[in-house]
C-alpha cells in the first residue's frame, strides 16, 4: 500500500518541471565553482609584463630583480615604445618604466617614480585579476626599497621607506588612452555598468517574461483563448498586443526592482572620480541606443516568450515555461557581470551575441569605450530576432497547435477515445 | 440564402480523422443544431467554421465568405461561444463587454452593444463585479451576452447552456430565440436532444464524425418511427 502511495507521489512531484530548475541551479554553481577556480589559477600565474631600466642605479636594480624574478618579463630593453609593443602583441599585463635619475631621487629622500602603461581589455569582475598581481608585484618591489634604504642609513625618513616610490599611471583600455588611472580603479569605476546593469536587464526580461507567459497561460486557464482567437482582429495583432502589454508591466516592475537594487548598489560605490574626465561619459545619442537596444531586446525577449507560452497548457506549466529565458538571461548577466564581450573565447562570444537580451547589459559600456559597431550590431540582431519569433508566434496563432496541443498528443488522445467509445 | 455551406469536410488530428467528410447547410435566419454524443465530432466542425482550426479537406463557406481564405472576413460577421468558456477574471463584466464590443465597432455603435450584452446577460449590479466573483450560471450569461450582443450574423455556440440549472438554461433558450428573430443565424451543437428538438429548426445528427442524418426534429422522428429525437439517434446509429 505504502509502495502504491510513494510511487504515485513520485511521479507526481519528480517532473521535468520540478527537475530543470535543480539541474541549472547546479550548473550555476558549476560555473560560478570553475570562474573560481580559474581566478585561483590566474592570482598564481606569474604576470607578463615588459621592463625598461633607464635609471641603472642601486634602487632600480633592486626593483628590476624583484620583477624579473616574480613575473615573466618578455621585454627587458631601454626603448619605451618597442616594450609597450610587446607587451601588447604577447598578451601582457603592463610595461615598467625606471625613468632616469630614479635611485638619485630616492637617496634625495624623495619617491622614485615608476612609469607604468597598463594594457587593460575588459572591465569585467575577472579582467583585473592580472593586473592587481602586477600591482602586488610593485609593492613588493617597494618592500625590497625599503629594506635596502633602511640597511643602508637607518635615520632614513620614515615616510619615504613606507613609500619609496610613486606611480605615474597610463591605462590603455580598447583604443582609449587613459592618464593617470589604473586598471584596478578603472574596473572599480565600471563597477556598476558590470553589476547593476546586467541585473537589471536580467531581472527585467524575467519578470516581464513571466507577465507574457503566464498571459497564454491564464488564456488556456481560463478558456478565452478560443473566444479572443475569433474575434476581428489579425492574429499578428493579438500576438504584438500581449507582447506590449507585458513589456510595459515588465517595466514598470523592473524600475521598482531597479529603485531599490541602485540604492543598494550605490552603498558600495566609494569612488568620487568622475568618468566624464577620462572621456568615458555618455552622450544623449549613446543613451538613446541605450534605450533602443534595452527596448529591442525586451521585445526580443518577450516575443521567444510568447512562442514558449504557446506550449502552457494552464497558468502553472507556463511558470515551468519560463525557464528558458531564466536560464538564458542568468548565463548572459553572469558572464558579462565575470568577463568582458572582448576577453571571452570566441565560442561563448558567439553564444553571447546569439541571447539577444545579452546586449543592453553590454551596451552601457561598450558605447563609454565607443563600440558602436557592438551596439547596433546587437540592434539590429535583436530586431531581426524579434522579427522571426514574431513571424513564428502568428504562424502557431494561425495554426490548430494553440487549441489542440501537439498533434501527436491529440491523435493519441483522438485514438484513446476512439478506442474507449468503441 | 445559405448562411453556412459544408462540403465533404474532412479534419485530422494527425493521424487521428476526427471530421470524415461531412456536408450539411444552414439556411439564413434559422437555428440549426449538430447533436451526437461526446466526442462526435460536433465541437471540431463548430471550431472549422469559426476559423479557429483548420481545414483538413473540403470546404465551408459562411454568407458567401470562403475559409480559410477569407477568415478575417468571416470573423467579422461571427461570433463564437466555445462550451466551456471564460471571461478575463480581473475584469468586471460590464468592462469585459466593453473590450469585446471594441472589436467590433466604436463610440455610439461600441456602446449600443454594450448595452444590449448588458440587457442579455440581466446580471444587475453584479455586472459591475470582478468576473472572478460569479457563478457558473452568472459566467454563462455574461458570455451568451457577450456573443449576441455584437448582432453576429452567424453565431456559433457551443453547447450553449451547458451546466446551466433548469432556470439559467430556459433564459439562454429564451435569449437565443429572441435573437434569431431579431435577424441572427444560430449554429449550436449540444449533446442534449431533447433541448435540441425543442430549440432547433432543423437538426444533423452526428456520430464518429460523420452525418447519420438531418432534417426537422418532426422529419427525423418520422423517418426512424421514434417518440422524440434521442431515440431517432439510436435508431440512426444502429
């Protein structure tokens, strides 16, 4: 009896439905496990970068030794330009210039200082991760200083041994060439393009999403469907009408979900450089593309959506039916929120490119750095997508599959009745 | 004039023929009923004609107007009540005759048929209601409302007092008579035969998807020496 009872309980609750969401939980953790991992692997790899030496003296010396001994230096020379070259064509992090007169300046109780040309490509989470071990690299280097300079002449000032040298910083960040900033402080800065963004888009296209599912699936709930399909109006109507209506709910419930989630973004935000000085603000035209590519993807979103909500047989299966695009924008978010489009492999650059609601979470920053091409590229992708899917919900909406289900579903069924009345 | 003209119509369901070439037609002005047991057959035909499946083989014309070429045509002069019908349950009743009646026409002619649904659907105050509040009764009347209330040339309803008490079901039988003098054409299936006889002009009695025979309720009890349209279907059957 109690066997009768548990297998029954078991069929009913260990379905596809209630099965998917565990299984991608456990992919996100997967995931997230091997970005991990990966970032411990990278906070161990040894930093490639290029030296210059002009200097020549005790302290540049010391500095050079610590460089060359905890990083792979693919360039040791004199010529600025020719490291800077190398550092870019090998993949490097940065190139250390020890100006001339720099050990002079510090046995003149004043810092030296360290030119350094970082070669950022992305603002993603993970992107920094090399050049905060090029930053340890230095402060290492200032240890080695400080230990020498104390050896030397104990009365030495304190302040110069607890920092020896200053730095003269030049990021270069996807064709933009930025005084006086690091990678580190550049990342922090964009901080809020990588998380809030993302966020917002993802949860906007869920929750939006699930208004234009669970439409079709209260249509089939609660019998309208078969009444709204025969009323005058074009099916393609009928199709935009619901994607419309669920975008602007979409909306309204993403501003409330944004309201809350800036204010508690902004308590982590202790930076007061301004990006308009590092020409990485955006103009009215970039925050209309902004728009137009938040817009397009919404409807991108919600028009997958809607051909997904023809499969609901009632409100509760459409709730399993939003899956997908949960899935779908989690990844994408997660991905931009870690990497940056530019530093991921190619595979899942195209796989990126291909989620249509990808883009307005990489659009922000893509137009600070003026990477028009990505943003109307994604445009004009996402308008085509929405194109198809709308093409494909009015082809299902002028079928017999949104009344009948399957066909095959409804020959069997048409067979069992057959077969029960005979 | 022919209202609707069914010729030869066939409709599968994948491999599964539901509809095995039926031909019948309904005469402008009268009330025509297809009756038969669950499963017949009657529900696919009534969806065919209101465009909302599609036509396997043959055809069907409604007041001249092909299908499925002319399905927005058709839509136009239709109006359809599927048996078990809903209403938007965040609606009231009253704003759910109101999004209907927008579809079919707009100011003075949108609200003219708002008040007649109201006048059909005799819900009083409750009208004013959140659809989710009625019974199954109140619900029914709402959408019998609803679909003659757009003066449809051809209305099409689906087992129209299903699950309707003896009160409820009269009133909807009152309602649809009234309308097909005021001009309407009524195709309704049911699988009630003797409200069917009683309702009806003519009659198509249907089985495994097929016509086993039609005429008047008077003609059929005739040809198959029955008391009353049930036993002629059994007989027509056997």
């Amino acid at each position: 009896m109690i066997r009768n009872i548990v297998k029954k309980e078991f069929k009913e609750l260990f379905t596809i439905s209630t099965l998917l969401p565990i299984v991608f939980v456990a992919l996100v953790f997967g995931f997230v496990g091997q970005m991990i991992g990966s970032v411990g692997e990278s906070m161990q790899e040894k930093p490639v970068i290029g030296v210059v030496d002009m200097d020549g003296g005790d302290f540049s010396d010391t500095a050079m030794s610590v460089f060359i001994e905890r990083a792979e230096v693919i360039y040791n020379g004199s010529d600025a330009e020719e490291g800077l070259r190398k550092v870019r064509e090998d993949n490097g992090v940065a190139l250390l210039v020890i100006p001339e007169n720099f050990s002079q300046k510090i046995y003149a109780n004043q810092p030296g200082e360290i030119e350094i040309y970082w070669i950022m490509r992305g603002a993603g989470m993970m992107d920094s991760i090399s050049s905060g071990i090029v930053e340890w690299l230095i402060q290492a280097a200032n240890q080695e200083i400080s230990r020498k300079l104390i050896q030397q002449d104990s009365s030495v000032d304190p302040a110069l041994v607890l920092n020896p040298t200053t730095r003269i910083e030049t990021t270069f960040f996807k064709g933009k060439e930025i005084q006086g900033l690091s990678p580190s402080v550049l990342g922090g800065m964009l901080g809020s393009q990588s998380t809030v963004i993302p966020v917002v888009v993802m949860m906007l296209i869920i929750l939006a999403g699930v208004s234009v599912i669970s439409s079709m699936g209260l249509e089939k709930e609660n019998k309208t469907l078969e009444t709204l399909l025969t009323l005058p109006v074009r099916r393609s109507h009928i199709v935009i009408g619901k994607i419309v209506g669920s975008a602007l709910v979409g909306m309204i419930m993403a501003i409330i979900y944004m309201l809350g989630f800036s204010r508690y973004m902004s308590s982590f935000q202790i930076s007061d450089v301004n990006l308009a000085d590092f020409g990485l603000a955006l103009g009215m035209q970039d925050y209309l593309l902004v728009g137009i590519s938040l817009f397009v993807a919404l409807l991108a979103g919600l028009s997958l959506c809607i051909v997904l909500g023809t499969f609901a047989k009632n409100y509760r299966s459409a709730q399993a039916l939003i899956f997908p695009i949960t899935a779908l924008a989690m990844i994408s978010a997660f991905i931009i929120m870690f990497k940056d489009f530019d530093t991921i492999p190619v595979v899942l650059r195209v796989f990126l490119f291909a989620i249509p609601f990808s883009h307005p979470m990489m659009a922000m920053r893509a137009l600070m750095l003026d990477n028009y091409s990505l943003v109307i590229g994604g445009i004009a992708y996402a308008a085509v997508f929405t194109a198809a899917m709308i093409a494909v919900a009015v082809r299902i909406f002028n079928s017999d599959r949104l009344l009948t289900g399957s066909v095959q579903k409804r020959a069997a069924l048409g067979k069992l009745v057959w077969g029960f009345r005979r | 004039m022919k209202a609707v003209e069914v010729r030869e119509l066939v409709k599968d369901y994948g491999s599964f023929r539901a509809i095995k070439g039926i031909s019948f037609e309904v005469k402008a002005g009268e009330i025509f009923g297809l009756i038969g047991p669950n499963g017949a057959g009657k529900t696919t035909v009534l969806r065919t004609i209101a465009t909302l499946l599609q036509i396997t083989s043959g055809s069907i014309t409604v007041f001249g107007y092909e299908l499925p070429k002319e399905a927005g045509a058709v839509r136009k002069i239709i109006s359809y009540l599927p048996e078990e019908a809903g209403a938007y349950r965040n609606l009231t009743g009253k704003e759910y005759l109101n999004f209907i009646a927008k579809f079919f026409g707009e100011g003075e002619k949108c609200q003219n048929m708002v008040r007649r649904g109201l006048e059909i659907a005799n819900l009083g105050e409750r009208i004013n209601d959140k659809v989710d509040t009625y019974s199954k009764g109140m619900t029914r009347r709402l959408l019998v409302g609803r679909a003659l209330m757009v003066d449809p040339r051809l209305a099409i309803l689906d087992e129209p007092t299903s699950g309707l008490d003896v009160i409820n079901a009269q009133e909807v039988r009152r309602i649809i008579n009234s309308s097909v003098e005021a001009g309407a054409t009524v195709l309704l299936s049911s699988h009630n035969m003797l409200e069917v006889e009683f309702l009806c002009h003519r009659i198509a009695l249907i089985d495994d998807g097929r016509i086993v025979a039609s005429g008047t309720a008077a003609e059929l009890k005739e040809e198959y020496d029955a008391r009353n349209i049930e036993e002629a279907f059994v007989k027509a059957i056997r």
